[in-house]
C-alpha cells in the first residue's frame, strides 16, 4: 500500500472472528467476520485517513462501509 500510495484498500477473505477494529503504526483495520472464522472483509485505513472516518456501518460480514469527510479540490 505504501509502494503505490493507497490510503484505503478493501480486503476479502478475512479468516478471524467477529469484527472490530485493529490499529498497528501505520494502519487501522476495520473488519467484519463471520462467528465461524469464515468469509469476512476488512477495511486497511491509513493514518492520514482515520481522521476522515466518520462512520462505520456493518450490515454483515459480507458488507461493510466506511463513511469519510471528503474536502471538495477544484484544478483549474
């Protein structure tokens, strides 16, 4: 992720129980799992990101969103 410059990056196949979120030095994970460490997504948040975070939505481990402050930048 940092080779290529993402700040957020969608990850499928989360094989660990339940949801929640996990923080390291450079990222924040935010995962939703299934209760039988089966089919769950997580979603890789930069530092610079988590700021933005405004709200995380879990409607199972199969969909989650994150909602994020955005600033409009027009290039002229």
């Amino acid at each position: 992720m940092q080779k290529k410059a993402v700040s957020v990056l969608c990850v499928s196949e989360v094989w660990c129980k339940g949801q929640g979120e996990m923080c390291s030095s450079d990222y924040t994970v935010y995962s939703s799992r299934g209760e039988r460490n089966e089919r769950g997504i997580a979603i890789q948040v930069h530092k610079s990101m988590v700021k933005s975070v405004v709200q995380k939505n879990v409607c199972n481990n199969r969909i989650t969103a994150l909602k994020l402050k955005a600033e409009l930048v027009c290039a002229l």
